[in-house]
C-alpha cells in the first residue's frame, strides 16, 4: 500500500550511460522546475537564514544603540520562559481538539454525501464556503455569534447548563478557547469532509457488498472495512489539517487578540517581532517555529505512517 | 441499489445548516442599523432592517473615508490575488508539466520542497521579510505581497496541475503530428484545450489562497494603497472611537463573501476535483 | 482513423488556446494598472503635507483645514484608536523610511522611543523657546529628550474625579476638601454607589497606576536615560500603598462590574448609570452626557483626583498629545511651519472647543472659546492638575515596561500589596534586559 513508482534514475544500473533522449528530458526537466525551485527556495530559505542570524542579536528596532550578541540567549529565555510554553500548550491543545473533532464530524459529512444522489451540485457549494470564505471573515462571524450583547449563543442555547444570558464567552480563558475552537472547526470541517469523501469513494462497493452478505453489522463494516481501506486519505488529511491547526493565527487576531492567555505560538512569534520591535527575540522565535513544525510533521509521518508519496502528490 | 434513507435525509440537512448559518448570520447582522449593534440587540434577525451600511461601504452616502478605504482594499485585494495568481500558475504549469510528463533528477526534491513549503509556518517570515523588504524598498508595496504569496501557492498548484496532467493522454499530440500538424500546432489545439480545465482550477485554488491570506497583508503593509481586504477589515474605525462597528464589519463580510460565493457556484465540481486530487491520489 | 477522445472539459472555447500570449499581454496591462493605482495621491502644484492623528470628533481635521495655506494644504489620516497600535503603526513605518507621513499626532508615553530611534525631525532652536515659553511645564517635560524639545505640545490631558452631586448629597461627604481614595471607595459602597475606573488591560490602567503611585511619592522607574540598566522602583512603599488602593476597590461594593474590562467608554457609561457616584476620567466628560442623558449632565460635579495617601498631594494623570515631524518627510520645513501654527493657542483651543481635548497652554485655556465651554472653577482645576500632574516615565521602553505592569497587575482583583510590586519589578527588570519574554 506504500509503495510508489520507483523513479526510473534509481535502476540506471543497467544502461553504462544515458541516452541522448535521456539526457534531453532530464536537462528539459530541470529547467522547467528551474523557477518554482529558485522561487521557494529564496522566498523561504534566505528569510529563514536572515532570522538565524537576527536570532543571536539583542535588537530592539526602536532602540538600534542597544543591539548586541548574545549567542543563544534569546534561545535559553524563550525555552525557560512559561509564557512560551503556555502558548505552545495552547496551541497543541486547539490543534488535538480541532483535528479529533473534525475527523469525526468530517467523517460523519463524508459518509452522508457519499450517499446522496440528489442535489449534489448544492451539497457540493455548501461544503466549498466554508473552505472559500476569507478566515477573517469568518473570524468576525463567530466573533459576533459568541458576543453578549449582539450574539445568538447565549440567547438559543441557554436552556445548556452553564450558558446563561450574561456568559461572557471572553471573560475567561476556557470560554474564549471554546470560541476560537468552535470557528475553527465550523471553516475546517467540510474540508476535512471533503478529503475523507475522496478517500471513501474509493473503497470498493463489491468489498462492502461481500461484507454484508457475510453477515457483518454496519459497525463491523464500518470498522473493518472502509476505516482501513481508507487508511491512507485519513493520514494524510491529519498531517494536513494537524499541521494547519497548529499555525493559527487569523481566528485568535480577530476574536480574542490573545487576550485571557489564548495566545498561540504563531500568535507570540507575530506579536514580538511586529508589535514590540523585538526583532532578535521575534527572530529567535521564527526559527523555533519553524523547527516545531518540522517535529511535528516528521513525529505524525512517522506515528502515524503517513504515505509521504501521496502527499508529496507524486503518480 | 442505494437507498437514501431517512438518515441520510436529516444528514443533509445538518450539513446545509452547519454550512450556511454563519452565513446568513453575517447578512442578517449587515442589514441591522448601526445603532442597534452599537446598543446591542440579542435577536439573530434585524428589528429594522436597513440598507444604510451597504450605502456606506459603497460610497453612496455623503461621508466617503469609509467607503474610500474599503474601496482602496478591494481594488488591492483584486489586483494583487490576480497578479500572484497568474504568475504563479504559470510556473507551476512549467513544473507540473516537467513532473507529470518527464523523468529528471530532482524530481522528488522538487515534490519534498513543495511539501515543505505547504507545511511552513508563514509567520515566521514577519520578522525577517519586515526586515529585508524595508533594506529594498518592498515594504508596503504590491509587489511586497505578490512574491510571497506567489511561493506560497506554488504546492497546491504543482500538485493540481500535475495530477491534471497525468489524466491527459498525451498521445493525441503524436497523433495530431502524425496527422499533419507541426508541434506547436498539435500542442495548441490539442494539448491546451485538454490542459486549460486543469490550469483554471489552479487558478482558482491560488486566488483563493491570495485573497485570504492575513499574516503577511496586516505585517508588510501600512496604508491604504496596500492593505488588502482581510487586513484593512481588521482596522476599520466607526464613527464612535469607542465601539467597533459591527454591522458594517458584518456588510464588509458579506460583499467581500459575494465573488467566494459566485466563483464556488459556478465551478464547484472543479474545485472538488482540484482540491481531492492534490491531497489523495485519484 | 484515430478518434481523438474527448476529455473532460473539453469543450473549451477555442480563444483559450492563446493562453500563454494573452496572459502575459494583461499581466503587463495589471502591472501598469498597479503602478497608476499605487503612485495616485500626488497633488501637481500644492505640497500635500499629511498629518497622521489619532480619533478624535473633528477637532484636528478642522485646524488642519485652518491652517492650510496657500504653499501647502493640510490632510487628516486616522490611526486606529488604541495607544500602542498608534505607536505600532508610526513606528514601523517610520523604521522602513516611509516618506508618506509629516506631521504625527503621538501619545507621550512613546515619544522618548520615536526620538530615540532618531525618527523625529529637530525643531528649530528659536520654536523650542516660544513651545517652552507658551506650555505648561507637564507638557514641555512630557516632550523633551535629551534636553530637546521634540515634539510640538499640543493638548495636555488631565483627569479629575467626577461625582454625582445627588450621591455625595446622599453620603454625606464633603467634596471641598482634598479626598483620599479610601474615603471615596467607602463612601460608595455604603451607599450603593460605584467608583468607576480604568482598569482593563491597556494603556489606560498603567495611567492609573502611575498615578497611584506618583501620588504616594514614588515612581515607577528611576534613571531611565540608562536604557535597560533602569532602576525599577515600583517595588517601593509608594507602590505598596497603590496596591493597596487597587485591592481595597475591586474587592469592595463600589467596584463596578466589568472593573476588569473597563475603558473610558465603559467607565462614562458606569458613571451615567442609576448608581453612579464617583469616576476618574479625562476632561471630555463635562460635555460627554450633554445630549444623551442631560439629568446626568446636570448632577456632575468636580474635584482634584483623589489622594493615594492621606495628607500627600494627589498627582493626576497626564494624558494628551505632541505633535511631531518625521525624519522621513519630504517636506520637513514646511511640515515644521505648518506644526507651529497648529500648536497656536488659538488652534488649540478650537480643537479643544470641538473635542474636549484641552490645550497644553495656559494662553489657550484663556480663549474664549473654552472659557464659554467650561465653568471658570472647572478650567481653573483642570490648570491646577495638569501643573501638578506627574507623566508616565518618559523612556523609550515605555512600550515594554507598561507592557510588563499590565501583565502583572491584571486582572485588579489579583493585586495585593505583600506581593504584586515586587512581582511585576522583577519581570519588568527582566523584560529589559530579555531575560523574559513580554
């Protein structure tokens, strides 16, 4: 199931060299990669080079008299500092919460378009609004929807323990994590759903039809036969919406701005190197960031063995 | 024969409403008055409603700061969603040709680095890219935006168009040849007609990504003639210092959703199709 | 005969197939479009200077329009309303040399940076004299660094403490006498009444803060010309009693119930309410309830911002704006000329008429216009506090030292005196010398 096609280059044992067509192709081929190649390279890895070199600086923009070398020491402060790791916990919380959510109700969305017949061009529109929307915008919706004043939360679901009239979904740093998850989940979740559907068409009919002609309940074909036939979509959708989950940024900016501790990482790296002009600091965090991420990623490809070559979008 | 069962029914329904009610949420709050958002109103429809704050945004009132920057925002927005999504289309075509088609060196390197790229945390570039744009003079410039988002579009391009390409049968064009046309010929009236669907799915897909890109917009520009629209969304003044002017926000939201709404509407099944075939094979 | 198959989609119109030609024509065609669109705004003729201020009701749009003249005209753009973006937004600006601001209306607390970081055009020698000479000794100080004058002082801001005639009737306590911050949060909640505040996380509860603290004799930072090495000295008695006094409030009845929330708008609004009896709020409160609860408007009173300490001279916040001239600005003399006439006493005292906002002039309080807005005792306390005011530390770390307290001294209901001076002076020293990230 993990296997892919094995680049011809790999088996060149055979010919002594290439031939002239060969040799063509490859030249043509690299030069038509040539400018994506060039482009990401530059606009990610000089940036990222530059934010190295900041990282080891004491450098306040507004203050340039009193730059100066400190090695690590924005590394040390920023890795004993609880404030990063209270974003940082934040941060993995809302993306184990939000993935775990959307799988399920991702997976509930997929399993009933799978059966429509009818009306699926308007299913289709439905699910792609939440994934078009501007998050922003959608941001301010929830912003709204959570607010006391002018919010229909607390008037609808009132009758919830818990909720009254005057909760005050951002007084307090449970309620505004709640809020930011919930508009969260609402944009991702069609998108999810829309991933997992890709993945359930293609588990054959004819495996499901034998299964309930052997005798297995809808759980039992649920759970042992399309769940692990769709195995590989659903790596690659959680290593996808993982990773996204875990830059946030828009959803916090506009609800909360980090208020009541709701800050996340991309939020802090954000708010130290464009708000306090801590360009050393916000540096160092960049570089942490970036490394985090790549944990991250490698940490679910390898736990969760996600075939690296589907999502990599090779044939 | 599949039966579409009760269950399937309600389903369906869910999803409509899970789908659709922030949106009519944020259009019934657009018609609401200032004044009622301003004092606060529990009701999820308007007590009068109102087009006022869609004259506004307009420029159809007499007080135009509003509409002038919101305007200032759409025209940015457009042109620097359009420009980044042509440019970036056009050389992920160059590559997605060379990866569906060719066998090179690199290839799979090429594949890794888009990867990457997909999974890079944008905001870890505010702070050296605030650095070097403003050492260039890229600093609340189009071109400022366009070339990040341009690199950042570039995955999910690559790997539409190539998952488009691979379905061409690009044996026709030896068959085109074949039957008397010269190269250039078979490929633009065989090739390009078969690969256009896929390249305006692309397209679609980096605009998207242009238009609603935040971090950067609000970090690498400072006025009007810049700001894009979520980041000039995030900046907007009422009249009262003091209170944020919630259903004209809800009226922004609503006008900028319009074209999302249009452009899904109209292609929905290619953007299902773009979207699924980058992520899972098939 | 070899059929070609049709793909999906197919049926393309054949113009689609000049696909790669026309694209690059209407990119061209995008590109100079884009450059039209970005290079507008230049005026052909007249000098446009721009004057970056910060929300106000009209006032600083209407002298800018004043003070036009027949070399330049004027024109007004709005920063966004809270303290810090103001300071965000000029400062990065500012660093990336961008020649689209001249004037800048900036908060003082966050001129010591602009001018550190070498952002601010000089004033001419023979302006610094006649600013010094026509401004309240508060506001020159507030805009001095480095022993120049850096910005023009344009309004000075002060707050006093507002009450409720009807309620102070009722409790029984006399406003004639200087009152401390105790007797007012006793008189409250004995009453029924509240004490309204600023005290959410913002710029606004530092100003409270400070002074609590200035009024108790101390200070927050010592020595800030040396930069990170400053000496913090919140952790002194002075701020032991200020905490005391924060603490006292937000457990008593009096505290209204989004002390922790509270901003100006917020704290009118508590003030305006049935049980409003005491507030501390800038000068725009007289005329704040004119149209929209005129029985409020009438039952205002006045006195000096209440004591920290019993016996000690209160210190009122200083507030306000100054008004400065960009390093980066094409026109820097002709913005300079144009700053002199706005800062005149007589502009002042129109944007004053228009907003509430008060001059940084004693000529400008003597205006008409304002002696027609407010009652003489009332201009004469309003002199009075801004005389004795005590300003926030003038350093070009205020952003993070402010930062820092707000941390530490937020939510109110947290404060105590055994431990949160101490708390918040060691994380402001270590957020200086960035041993702590902010």
């Amino acid at each position: 199931m993990t296997a892919t096609t094995i680049p011809r280059e790999t088996t060149k044992a055979a010919p002594p060299h290439l031939s002239d067509r060969s040799v063509a192709e490859n030249r043509l081929g690299q030069k038509l990669v040539a400018p994506a190649l060039i482009l990401m390279v530059l606009v990610t890895a000089y940036p990222m080079l530059q934010a190295l070199y900041l990282s080891l600086f004491r450098y306040r923009l507004t203050t340039p008299d009193d730059k100066g070398f400190v090695g690590l020491g924005n590394y040390v402060t920023i890795l004993s500092d609880s404030l990063f790791w209270k974003d940082t916990f934040n941060t993995v919380l809302i993306m184990v919460v939000t993935v775990a959510v959307e799988l399920v109700i991702g997976f509930a969305f997929a399993m009933v378009m799978h059966r429509i017949i009818f009306a699926r061009g308007v299913m289709r529109t439905a699910i792609l609004i939440p994934y078009g929307i501007i998050t922003v915008v959608s941001a301010f919706a929830w912003q709204f929807t959570f607010s006391i004043n002018n919010g229909w939360v607390n008037s609808w679901f009132s009758w919830l323990p818990g909720i009254s009239a005057s909760t005050n979904w951002y007084g307090d740093h449970w309620h505004a994590m709640f809020a930011i998850m919930v508009s969260e989940i609402w944009k991702t979740t069609p998108f999810m759903a829309l991933l997992l559907l890709a993945g359930l068409s293609q588990v054959s009919e004819d495996m499901l039809e034998a299964a309930k002609v052997d005798g297995a309940t809808a759980s039992q074909r649920l759970f042992k036969v399309i769940l692990p036939n769709m195995r590989a979509a659903i790596m690659v959708a959680v290593l996808f919406r993982a990773l996204d989950a875990f830059r946030i940024f828009d959803n916090i900016f506009i609800m909360t701005k980090g208020a009541q501790n709701t800050e996340s990482s991309s939020f802090l790296t954000y708010r130290q190197a464009i708000e306090q002009f801590q360009l050393g600091m916000g540096s160092a965090l960049s570089v942490l960031l970036f490394l985090t991420v790549l944990l991250l990623a490698w940490l679910i490809v390898k736990f969760f063995r996600v075939d690296l070559a589907q999502a990599r979008g090779e044939g | 024969m599949r039966k579409t069962g009760v269950g399937t029914y309600a389903g369906f329904i869910v999803i409509l409403v899970w789908c659709l009610l922030p949106i009519a949420w944020i259009v019934s709050l657009s018609f609401k008055s200032l004044a009622e958002t301003t004092t606060g109103s529990a009701h999820f429809l308007p007590q009068d409603a109102t087009w006022d704050n869609y004259k506004v945004l307009l420029g159809m009132t007499s007080d135009k700061s509003t509409s002038h920057d919101f305007l200032a925002a759409l025209r940015n927005s457009f042109g620097i969603s359009i420009i980044a999504t042509i440019l970036a289309v056009l050389i992920a075509t160059l590559a997605a040709y060379a990866i569906a088609r060719l066998e090179f060196k690199g290839k799979r390197l090429v594949l890794s680095l888009a990867l990457a790229i997909a999974m890079f945390p944008v905001v870890s570039l505010v702070g050296p890219l605030f650095d070097m744009w403003r050492t260039f003079h890229l600093f609340n410039t189009w071109p400022g935006l366009i070339i990040p988002y341009m690199t950042f579009t570039l995955p999910l391009a690559i790997w539409t168009l190539s998952a488009f390409f691979r379905e061409i049968p690009w044996e026709m064009e030896q068959a085109a040849q074949v039957d008397g046309a010269t190269s250039w010929q078979a490929f633009r009236k065989v090739i390009v007609p078969l690969a256009a669907p896929g390249v305006f799915t692309a397209a679609i897909l980096t605009f998207f990504f242009a238009w609603n890109e935040f971090v950067l917009a609000i970090s690498l520009t400072s006025t009007t003639s810049t700001r894009t629209v979520p980041a000039q969304m995030s900046y907007f003044v009422g009249p009262d210092p003091f209170n944020p002017p919630y259903s004209q926000l809800a009226t922004a939201s609503v006008i900028v959703t319009i074209p999302v709404i249009v452009i899904v509407l109209l292609f929905q099944r290619r953007i299902v199709a773009g979207l699924t075939s980058g992520a899972v094979k098939g | 005969m070899h059929v070609p198959r049709r793909s999906r989609g197919a049926s393309r119109p054949p113009g689609r197939s000049h696909n790669r030609r026309r694209w690059a024509g209407s990119l061209a065609a995008l590109a100079t479009a884009a450059g039209l669109l970005t290079a507008c705004g230049s005026n052909g003729g007249k000098t446009t200077l721009v004057w970056y201020i910060n929300p106000d009701s009209g006032g600083q749009a209407a002298i800018a329009q004043t003070c036009s003249t027949d070399q330049y005209t004027i024109t007004t753009q709005v920063l966004p309303q809270d303290a810090n973006q103001q300071r965000v937004q000029l400062a990065r600006r500012l660093e990336a040399h961008d020649s689209g601001i001249d004037l800048m209306s900036i908060d003082p607390p966050y001129t010591a940076e602009l001018a550190n970081g070498g952002l601010l055009a000089p004033i001419p020698a023979a302006e610094q004299a006649t600013l010094k000479q026509q401004s309240f000794k508060g506001a020159t100080d507030a805009a001095t660094w480095n022993g120049q004058l850096v910005v023009y002082p344009f309004w000075s801001n002060t707050q006093v403490l507002w009450y409720r005639k009807s309620f102070v009737q009722k409790a029984g306590l006399d406003m004639t006498q200087p009152v401390t911050w105790d007797q007012i949060i006793k008189a409250a909640s004995d009453n029924g009444g509240t004490v309204a505040v600023q005290a959410n996380k913002y710029e606004g509860y530092v100003v409270w803060i400070n002074a609590l603290v200035s009024g108790a004799g101390g200070t927050l930072v010592k020595d800030a010309s040396k930069g990170v090495d400053a000496q913090v000295t919140i952790n002194d008695q002075a701020g032991d009693d200020a905490a005391k006094v924060i603490q006292e409030l937000a457990h008593s009845k009096a505290a209204p119930p989004d002390l922790s929330v509270s901003q100006e708008g917020q704290a009118g609004s508590a003030f305006g309410a049935a049980n409003g009896a005491f507030m501390v709020n800038w000068t725009y409160i007289w005329h704040n309830y004119d149209s929209t609860q005129p029985d409020v408007a009438k039952d205002i009173g006045y006195a000096k911002y209440p004591e920290t300490v019993q016996g000690q001279d209160s210190r009122p916040p200083y507030g306000g704006i100054g008004i400065g001239v960009s390093s980066y600005s094409k026109h820097i003399d002709l913005a300079n000329q144009a700053a002199a006439c706005l800062v005149q006493p007589k502009q002042q005292a129109t944007q004053a008429a228009l907003t509430g906002n008060m001059p940084a002039s004693p000529a400008g309080y003597q205006d008409p216009q304002i002696q027609k807005l407010f009652p003489p005792d009332l201009i004469k306390l309003f002199e009075d506090s801004v005389n004795s005011a005590a300003p926030r530390t003038v350093t070009p770390y205020w952003s993070d030292i402010s930062g820092a307290i707000q941390s530490t001294w937020h939510p109110p209901a947290s404060v105590s005196p055994s431990s949160t001076p101490q708390k918040s002076a060691t994380f402001i020293h270590d957020v200086l010398t960035g041993k702590k990230l902010l």
